[in-house]
C-alpha cells in the first residue's frame, strides 16, 4: 500500500486539514496580521471559539493570573476554582434548562463533551427508564456535526467523516433534520434521548422551521426521553441569547458546551443539565485528567462573567440585523444564491456558475477578510461578537467586492 505524502515535502504536519494559504502570527480582537505583516479581519472566529475576539483583554488576565497560581491538579485532587466555575455555569445556563439546580461536568473539547452526554444519557435509559441492557438508542438528525470521534462519526452523514472509519458505534437513529414527524416515527420505548444541534453549524448554518424544537421537547415529554441540544458551536452568545434554544424558547435536559467556554486561550467544555441524569456517573464511570483545570476553570469564569450581563448577546443581535441586511441584498441582486442564520452567524451559498465555497474564501483572503467553507458552495460567517461595526461593515464590502 502506498503512503500518502504531504503535499509540501517539508511538512511534517499529517495532511488532516486543507487550511488556506495565510500564516497567522498575532491578532487583536477581530483582527490578525500574518506572517508578512499583512492584516485581515477574522469572520470565522474559530468556528465560535472566539467569541470575544483574540486575546480579551479580561481572559487574557484571567489566564496569565492563573499561570502564576495553579495549572493542574487532576480530578484526583480539589481546587479552589472548580466548584465556584460549577456554580456559575450552572447558574448562567438554569433558566435554559428544563430541570432545576443542573449539574455540570467539566470536560477539554467539544467532541469529549459529546462523549459525555452519549454515555450519561445511556446509563440513565438502563438506571432510571429501564430500558433493557445494551438496547438504548439515541435519535440524531441527518447533517449533524458533533464531533469526529469513532462514536460520533457512527451518527455521521458526511461521508468525508466516515469512510474507512468502520465498524461504527451501533444504537443511532438518523432522522431529516427539522421534520418532527420523522423523529417522532423514530423514537420508541428503547429510545433513552433525542441528540440535536439547535442550528446546525457544519451543515451550512441551517435554522430549524419555527414549530421544531417545541416539537422536539414535546415528542420526548411523551416519551420518557431526554432532550440533548449541542450548544457547542450555537451557545454563548453567538446567536443573539446566551442559548440558541432560547430562541424557542425550549429547555433542554441536558447542554454540551465548548469552544467559547475557553475564551479562545484553551480548550474547555462542559456538559450542563439534569441532576438526575449526570448523576448516574459515580466515580470511576467517566472522567478526565484535565477537565475542570484550575487554568480552564480560571478561564470558564472569565467568559461566563462577560455573558452574565448580556451586553455582547445584544451585541450580536444588533450587529446581527445588520449582517443579515447586507447579506439579504446580496440574494437580491443575485449576487448569492442564498443566505440563512441568526444574530452573527451566517451561511452562504454561491450561485452555480461562480466557483466554489473555497474559492470564494481564497478570494476574500487576498481582500483581508477570512471565512471558511463548508460543504462544496456553502461558507460561513461567525465574526467575533466584539467585532467593531465598522470591521463588520468592512468586511462585507469586501465579500460584495468578491462576488462582482
């Protein structure tokens, strides 16, 4: 069998990513010079980990205060940030959640935070609902984009996530997403939970039909199953809430959160939700040499102290009323063929006839502006929720430029 070689032969980084061709060596808020010098304004912010732009200055203190304190203890031992970031997390994320009093369980990534919910909410279908042992199934929706684990590509619709990744993970159900009557089709007595992002980021930013996720809450009320929304990438202010759920004002059982969680410094996420469900994981079922870090932990208080106000959720519906303007005149004219999302989340998709997602990003990146694509003519937006208006405006200027 021959071996894949990088394409560049000096590169001793496994070809895992097709990055584009800019090196980025400093940022400030939305903006970030490359190797040359050369500045652009960061529409992507890091698939949402960058909510508060490069190195806020209130995380920045947060983390250099702590790397002079404490880095790590493991869960084998306490420290003094773990149960005042429990405490706060649980409290910002209450009045979203269908149970009072949740739990949280600190993790690293978003994919790990997952794991979490998969296996909490399986042990609770055997412990709590009954369902007969190694039966339990999850229903999830075709398009999903929870992470790249051998379980979660298992649930994969995206093919390039799945190839020569078999066996898979057995105990899934794939349903259409947004078509409550398919996911109610699917659910039954062995179904422990219903695992959905609220929007749908890797997919292209898809925004659920109005009625769906009261649908969702209801068919699992009616089922004895749990709600699981993956706020990983929709969650902390990107939409315009603190949660996209609250957009529907529905309360999930359970959240996993990630990326913002960590401000952009380091990894942190967290499963939040039912006490009766993240119960059921005693010690010595699940853990994590590094979840809830004094470092993370540090950092997790610092973005949840910025969100508490909701001061930048506001922000991104501001700002996200003018992003969807621009954008809107943009499929008026032609110059795209569509364009969907909610407060400073976009996708794109480029007419036929006009190249590709990524071609449209390499433009935009000769123009200074980064964005990623997404599934062949799709692109996202995902700025910083501090972008300035002015960068905002900037920037898609320069996107009208490259669609002429």
């Amino acid at each position: 069998m021959t071996t894949p070689q990088p394409a560049d032969a000096l590169s001793r980084l496994a070809p895992n990513y097709h990055p584009l061709p800019v090196t980025l060596v400093s940022g400030e808020n939305a903006r970030v010079r490359d190797a040359d010098g050369r500045e652009y304004i960061d529409m992507l912010a890091g698939y949402s980990a960058l909510n508060f732009g490069h190195r806020h200055p209130a995380l920045v203190a947060a983390a250099h205060d702590q790397l002079d304190r404490l880095t790590l203890t493991s869960r084998a031992f306490g420290h003094d940030l773990l149960e005042p970031f429990a405490t706060a997390l649980a409290a910002l994320a209450a009045p979203a959640l269908a149970a009072p009093h949740p739990l949280v369980l600190p993790m690293n990534t978003g994919a790990e935070a997952v794991e979490t919910a998969v296996k909490a909410a399986r042990k609770w279908g055997y412990e709590v609902k009954g369902v007969p042992h190694d039966r339990a199934t999850i229903v999830v929706a075709a398009g999903n984009f929870h992470g790249r684990t051998t379980t979660i590509v298992s649930f994969s619709t995206d093919e390039d996530a799945r190839r020569h990744f078999g066996p898979f993970t057995p105990g899934f159900r794939i349903v259409p997403f947004g078509d409550a009557q398919a996911l109610d089709d699917a659910v039954d007595e062995t179904t422990v939970a219903v695992l959905l992002e609220p929007i749908q980021g890797e997919a292209g930013v898809i925004v659920p039909p109005p009625d769906y996720l009261g649908a969702v809450r209801r068919i699992c009320d009616s089922a004895g199953a749990l709600f699981v929304a993956d706020e990983i990438q929709s969650g902390l202010g990107r939409t315009g809430t603190t949660f996209a759920c609250e957009l529907w004002a529905v309360r999930p059982d359970l959240m996993t959160l990630g990326k913002a969680l960590g401000g952009g410094i380091l990894p942190v996420s967290a499963v939040v939700g039912s006490a009766e469900v993240l119960g059921v994981l005693t010690a010595g079922t699940h853990g994590s040499t590094f979840g809830g870090n004094p470092l993370a932990c540090a950092v997790g208080l610092a973005v949840i102290e910025l969100l508490r106000g909701g001061t930048h959720q506001a922000r991104a519906r501001d700002l996200g009323a003018t992003l969807h303007e621009r954008l809107g005149g943009l499929v008026a004219d032609g110059a795209l063929a569509a364009a969907r999302g909610v407060g400073l989340w976009a996708g794109l998709d480029v007419p036929p006839g006009r190249g590709s997602g990524r071609q449209l990003c390499e433009d935009l990146a000769t123009r200074g502006v980064l964005a990623k694509d997404t599934h062949g003519s799709t692109i996202r937006l995902a700025p910083p929720l501090t972008i300035p208006r002015a960068d905002l405006d900037l920037a898609l200027d320069r996107l009208t430029d490259a669609l002429g």
